[in-house]
C-alpha cells in the first residue's frame, strides 16, 4: 500500500512537472528565436553582444549562458541531431548539473531549447546517453510510430551514484523521469555515465558503465531498459592513475581492410592523461554482447588527442545505416584549469564533430578522426597555392590579406631539410599559436604561448609523435576558433585540441621554417563563417 501510494504520488509529480513543462516550451517556442542564428543578437553582456563576446567560439557550440562540460547523448532522429550537455542553469561555474538541449540540421548550426532535465529534489543529472526505443521495448512510447526517445543518466544525490530513465514522447522537448527510478543501484558514490546501445547480436539493450575509482567498466543488458543483469567488468588497464569517466563502446570499420572491423572501447581518465590532466584513451578488440576482449598490449596507452582540451567524448546514436559513419565530439576542456577559464557569460565549449574509422598501420589497429563534411558549408574566401617556397608562400598570404579568428586551413608540407617547420596563427606583435613539425624526431606540437597564462596547468606546449614517410610530407588541417585550435595532422592519425586565449587584434597567419628548408606542396586557406 505504501509503495502504491509513493507511486501515485510520483506520476501525480510527474503529470505536474510535464505540464509546467509543456506550458514553458509553448512560451519559449512563441517569443523570438534565441540568438543563435542572429548575426548581432540583441543581449548585451556588458563586455558585447550576446554570442559575439571576446573569446566566444563562432562555430563549436557553447550555452548562450552558463557552465556546460561533458556532452550527453548525442542522437539523430526524425530529421534533428540533439546534442544534451552537463549544464548549470544557476551560473558560470560548475553546480547543479542538468542537461542543457540544443537541436540541428547539420551538427553545425544549433538551436537551443530549453533545459531537458532538471536537478530536482536534491538529485542532479550528470552524464549518461540517450536512445531511440524503436519497438517501445520500454512500454514509454505512444502514439501511432511507436517510438521515444529515452534518456539514461546518472543520479547524483548524497555521494551516491544510481542509473536512471526518462522518456519524451514529442521529439525531445519535454521530459519525463520514470517513476520506478533508479533502474540500478549499487550503492555506490563513483558508479557513472551510461553509455546504451542496440546489440544485434543478442538482440538486447547494451549498457557501459564505470566503477570510477575502480578504474572498472561494467557491462549490463536489459531487453525493456528497465530491468538490467550484469555481464562483465573490464579493466584496470593502459592508464588508470585518475578517475575513468565517460565510456563509449562501438564498432567500426577498418578502412585499408575491406570487409573487417573491430570493437573501440573508448574511457576518459581524470587525471592521468599525457600531461597530467584530463584525457580520452582508447582500447581496440571483440565484444561477444557480453565481454570486451582488449587486443592492446596490457601495458599500452592510446591516445584519442594529444591536446590538453579534449574529454568526455561521446557518439552519435541513431544515426541512419544509409549514412553509414560513426561521429564523436568531446568536451573542449580540462579538468585542470576549466573553472578558471577566462570566459563569461558562458564557460565551456564542445569540439566539433567528428567522424571516426579505424586503419592498420605497421604497429597495429589506430583511430583516426576527420572533421564531419558538414563544416565545409561555413567555407568562403579561398586562398590556394601549391609547389611553392616558404617565403613566396607568405607573400601570397600577405598580398591576400589571409587573417582572422575563424579558420579552416588545408596545407601539406615537404620538411626537405628543415630541422623544424610548420605555421603561425592568431599572429599578433607580441603573441602567436605555432603548430609545428621536427622531422628528426617524428613530432608534432602546438605552442599556445600566445595570450594569457591564467593558470600553471595550462601547459603552453602539447605534442604528439607524428608518422613521416620517405618523402618527408606532411598533410595538416587546423580549424582556427576564436578560442581553440583543433590540428588533424595525416589524414587524421594524430589530433591535437586545444584552448587558446589571444588578443582580438592577433589574427595573423603565416608559414615558417627553421634550421633548413621546407616548401608547400599544397595549401588552401578559408574564413569560416559564424554560426550565429
């Protein structure tokens, strides 16, 4: 009788909650268009207008307002990508975690909506992921398709950590908690971040959790998303000095193997990356719906990104086979530094998106990640050049007046005999973001000594080992943000991420070489429009 009437009084809280909600999402969806599309948006922020502030990221998607961190499930369906994200709906700082919504065409232009879901008596809502119940496995889904999408996510009440549901039945704009919540609980205060996906094998649902301080992910299956039985734990492994966050599980295609592919399973780690902060390592092998088999070497660490600002990265779900690529983003961030980030009224950004394959190379199977086709419709200006000397190459720039905050550039080197060669962005008097090559040492780094040092962690220098054949070229492509660079270095087999914080005035660009000669055999320069 007791439980009968807290489930009574549970939907009744649930009926009140949706109706706010819906009463909340017509007054929203009736004033004006929140300032993402708009080129000049009207709020004024008291350092400028709203999504034009110093350091606002012009195409990677922040708040209009507020603290945001770790993406949440990413989906597509019914024609919208959605992107959830850990959001503060209180302030600029991290607190009261909910998850923020905005929706998109194209994974590029994003339209906010209003909060997904809420903390609520005292229980926040940190990471999880989200699904498309196809076959109403869940009993969630009405109307005539069928279909819902259902959030899992975290609880986090009193240090402890449970798994638990919510469903919306209009595309994503209003929210339901189930009222038999938490699904699981281990009573434990570091059990997070679900990662659910359809396996076909043995035609159930997946889960991927972490024992975070165990430095564990358990797996857990379920046919209605409701009742779950635990598989199997993997780990510890590669690297395990921090806490494992935010796991993701996938499958993919080996690009130069027609026909095989493997299993990635992905895990953050906080801290303990290559610079002692916040990172995403990877592992590559089988999973048999019940098992992960890591196919590393026990002792190896892969990197996802050797930049210091790329975690909690997640994939799309629901993706339509027709389209047939597998894409992740990242929170472009670190734990180290991140509440002291110099940014306001928001603080906070995701990477762009990213699609994922893998390819064999002499030492093994690899990740590689391409920028998604998408952004290219933010291309214009073009500058191109090819077969051509260091010093012409900066004259063409100059004489093209080839500047700003925002931009894409595609460039392949020949190191020839250069001890060291690469280019200069966000150039100013003073202060410039160098992304370089050392061929003696098969390196790849980023210098962000440019612009202010806020805080010791954020290191000036990343670098990664790089692959050179014998023609000593290097294929390069940078996306150049108001307050990021992100450096695809062959194709995509070596990624650095990172935060940059230069004066307005320091949008320069240009080529050099030191201790010997180096050339371009290509290059193509674009301005990227703003999303806003």
């Amino acid at each position: 009788m007791i439980k009968d009437k807290m489930a009574h009084r549970t939907e009744v809280r649930n009926f009140i909650r949706r109706f706010l909600t819906v009463c909340w999402a017509m007054v929203f969806l009736a004033a004006p268009a929140p300032a993402l599309h708009a080129q000049n948006a009207s709020a004024d922020t008291g350092t400028g207008r709203l999504y034009d502030e110093p350091y606002r990221p012009q195409f990677h998607f922040t708040p209009a307002r507020n603290w945001t961190n770790d993406p949440n499930g990413p989906i597509y369906y019914e024609h919208e990508y959605h992107l959830f994200y850990q959001y503060n709906p209180e302030g600029n700082d991290w607190g009261h975690m909910s998850w923020g919504h905005a929706v998109s065409p194209d994974m590029v232009h994003w339209r906010n909506l209003p909060v997904a879901l809420r903390e609520e008596d005292g229980i926040m809502i940190f990471s999880g992921s989200t699904v498309v119940d196809w076959n109403n496995s869940s009993g969630f889904c009405t109307g005539k398709k069928r279909s819902c999408l259902v959030a899992i996510y975290t609880g986090h009440s009193n240090n402890l950590q449970t798994q638990n549901l919510a469903y919306s039945n209009d595309k994503g704009r209003t929210w339901t908690k189930y009222s038999g919540n938490p699904v699981i609980d281990l009573h434990m205060s570091a059990f997070r971040d679900p990662k659910v996906f359809w396996h076909e094998g043995t035609h159930r649902w997946i889960m991927v959790t972490v024992l975070a301080s165990l430095h564990k992910v358990r797996f857990f299956a379920s046919t209605d998303l409701k009742h779950w039985t635990a598989l199997s734990d993997f780990g510890p492994a590669g690297a395990s000095s921090g806490a494992w966050e935010c796991p993701d599980l996938f499958r993919l295609s080996v690009k130069n193997s027609p026909g095989a592919s493997k299993w990635v399973l992905s895990i953050n780690v906080n801290p303990g990356g290559p610079y002692g902060g916040s990172a995403n390592q990877y592992f590559v092998g089988t999973f048999d719906g019940t098992t992960f088999a890591n196919e590393n070497p026990p002792d190896q660490t892969l990197w996802a990104d050797y930049g210091e600002d790329f975690y909690a990265s997640t994939s799309f779900s629901g993706i339509p086979e027709s389209d047939g690529r597998h894409i992740w983003l990242g929170w472009l961030s670190n734990w180290a530094y991140a509440g002291k980030v110099p940014t306001a009224p928001w603080r906070g950004s995701q990477s762009i998106p990213r699609e994922l394959a893998l390819w064999h190379f002499a030492e093994g199977l690899r990740l590689v990640q391409q920028p998604v086709k998408e952004l290219e419709a933010l291309r214009e200006n073009n500058v191109s050049l090819q077969n051509s000397s260091i010093e012409a190459a900066n004259r063409v720039l100059r004489e093209k007046h080839v500047q700003g905050e925002c931009l894409e550039i595609e460039i392949e080197f020949k190191a020839d005999s250069a001890g060291q060669a690469g280019l200069k962005v966000r150039k100013g008097a003073h202060e410039e973001t160098v992304i370089g090559i050392v061929p003696a040492e098969s390196k790849l780094f980023l210098d962000r000594s440019a612009g202010p040092i806020f805080d010791k962690s954020f290191l000036a220098r990343q670098e990664a080992a790089l692959r050179l054949d014998t023609s000593r070229r290097i294929k390069l492509r940078i996306f150049v943000d108001r307050s990021s660079v992100e450096v695809f270095a062959n194709h995509g087999e070596t990624v650095l991420s990172s935060l940059i914080f230069p004066s307005a005035d320091s949008d320069g660009v240009e080529l050099y070489s030191d201790g010997g000669n180096a050339s371009v055999v290509t290059m193509n320069v674009w301005k990227l429009k703003s999303i806003y």
